[in-house]
C-alpha cells in the first residue's frame, strides 16, 4: 500500500501477522496524514491503547482488509464523513465485533445519523476513545485462552488416544520441548529481533522492547508478564494459535517464568502447610467452547498456557460479567481448588 493521495494507507505499509493479543483495530480516515503532527499523535496514542492498528484513506481498500482478515475479531474506528457511507457496507461483517465514531473536528451534526446496532460510541476526544479500546483489548486477552476438554475415561495406553484435543497433545510436546532445552543471551536476543521486525512502526511497543532488553532477568519473569499490554498477550495469542516459530522463539522466556512459578509454589506450601486452598477466574468463553465444557461435565479442563487467578471470587467475578457484552461469549466463573 503505498501513501500517494490515490490510493490507500496503512501504518504498516502492507498487512502483516499481528502478534500480541487479538484486539485488531482499523481506522478509516480520509483526511489522514501521516506527515501532519495532530495525525501522527493521535496514531500514537491508540498505538499505546491497542497493539495492532491500521490506518486506511480509502473506503474500498479498508473494506478489502476488513474482509481479508476473516479470521480475526475487527474494530472498527470510522471518522467523518467517510463513516455514514461506510457503515452499511461493513456493519454485518461476522467478525466486525464494534465499531467507534470519531470526530476530530469537535463538532458532532445532529443530522448524523449512526443508529446501527455495532456503533458502540460517537467520540471528539481521543482520550476517551483509547480509554474505551483499552477496555476492548484487556478483554479480548482475557478470553483469548486456549482450552482442552479431555474425557476422564480416556486409557492413554488404548487406542482410545485418539480421542485427545490435539491442541492439548501439541501443547504438551512443545511444554516438553521448551523445558528441556538450554537457551542462552542469544535465544532473548533472537526473540527481541523477531518482535522488532514485526512492530518496527509501533513507537509504543518499540519503547517496551527497548526497555524489557535493558532490564529484563529471568528472576522478574512474572513482573514482565503480568505488566498491562505486554508479554501475555503475545504469549497467549501465540498459544491459542499454536504460533509454533513464535512461542519457540518465546521459549527462554517460558522457561524463566515455569521455573519462578515453581519457586513461589514451594513456598507456598510451607505457607499453606500442605491444606488446600480456593482461587477464582472470571472469563468468557466462546460459544463453541461453552458448548464443548457443558458436553464434557465430569471431565477435564486443560488451560494451555500460564493461567492469572485471584483468591478473591468478587473480583473474578466482574470479570466474568465484564466479558457478557458479547453476543458470542458466554460469562464463565472458574472455581479451582489448589492441592498444596
């Protein structure tokens, strides 16, 4: 895509993968300019709200993109005046989940007419717009989760195995893989490198690079991973997708942070003095897998990657009631007794 008045925009010049967590944001703008100051810090600041954003000038081109990327949940940002022809032509999309109006002028006209069941919210201050798609983002990773549902009647040694989630049979392997290979300065180096590559237009997620290569230790691995817009959601979406070059290159990082975890439970044990103890998480899950989890009653739950719980059941809570807007996720509370 090239930046000629003619044709379209993108940030990124042309469609890459996205890489860390599943909220994928398109703005559509016909008055974009990336050489203009007020244009380039707007774009800044949703950079630092929402990991994957492309920006668009052209409506045919953006609505091309929005189709393209069939496999991935889309929201949309639509900036006047281009937004009152756009939206009847992308608003029953499957995967378009919301879209977001944006006024840069600071003048809404009354005669706009955007009652469309998508548009979550008509907007003149950016603020409060990347506030909003904060929100978005935070609960898109929460329910980006990759699950197994595994029958309790399954005979590993019996021909039965074939029975098995295949994503919980790949994800052991690669757990497998990972725990047991050495990595050294190069393996942190190499993973730094491959996230350059595929930010290299995102200031935002630059500065976080910049800073998790300064300062990073295997002993903060959980500090680096629970940070806001970070870490786990590269980690999780690369999980759930099965992302294989990824979470190899990830696989240092996966080490340190099992190993830390392993620590802290030691500890806990003493703490605990082997009694069992209540943990909580508020989730949605998808249709399909709510399905899945109320077929398997009495089975097994396998959480394919590292799993944030709290110990405080009304705060997981509004978590599971946070992620019910959707018409495709149902609100899940997760009660685990932990063995210490």
């Amino acid at each position: 895509m090239s930046t000629n008045g003619d044709t379209a925009a993108s940030i990124f010049m042309q469609p890459r993968r996205h890489m860390i967590g599943s909220a994928f944001v398109i703005w559509i703008d016909d008055k974009f300019d990336p050489a203009d100051e007020s244009c380039q810090n707007i774009l800044v600041q949703l950079q630092s709200a929402v990991p994957n954003v492309y920006v668009f000038r052209q409506r045919d081109e953006c609505a091309d993109f929005l189709t393209d990327i069939s496999d991935t949940d889309a929201y949309l940002i639509i900036s006047v005046p281009v937004g009152q022809q756009m939206i009847p032509l992308i608003h029953d999309v499957p995967h378009l989940k919301s879209i977001y109006v944006y006024h840069r002028s600071q003048h809404i006209d009354a005669n706009d007419n955007y009652a469309w069941n998508k548009v979550k919210g008509i907007y003149t201050e950016i603020t409060l717009l990347c506030d909003a798609l904060k929100m978005i983002n935070k609960q898109c990773n929460r329910n980006d989760i990759a699950l197994s549902f595994l029958k309790t009647d399954i005979d590993a040694d019996s021909q039965n195995i074939d029975q098995l989630d295949p994503t919980f049979m790949y994800t052991m392997l690669l757990k497998e893989a990972i725990l047991t290979t050495k990595y050294d300065e190069k393996a942190k180096s190499d993973f730094i490198q491959l996230w350059r590559d595929a930010y290299s237009n995102n200031t935002a997620i630059l500065s976080h690079i910049d800073a998790f290569e300064k300062a990073y230790c295997s002993q903060k691995s959980i500090s680096w991973y629970t940070r806001e817009y970070f870490i786990y959601q590269m980690l999780n979406c690369s999980l759930r997708t099965l992302e294989v070059d990824v979470i190899m290159k990830m696989g240092f990082f996966i080490c340190d942070l099992h190993r830390q975890i392993e620590s802290l439970q030691k500890q806990q044990i003493i703490h605990y003095h082997e009694k069992t103890f209540e943990v909580f998480r508020g989730q949605g899950l998808f249709i399909v897998d709510f399905a899945k989890l109320e077929k398997n009653k009495g089975g097994l739950i396998s959480f394919n990657n590292f799993l944030s719980t709290s110990t405080n059941r009304d705060v997981s809570l509004r978590y599971a009631e946070a992620s019910s807007g959707s018409s495709d996720v149902v609100a899940v509370l997760f009660r685990m007794l932990i063995d210490s």
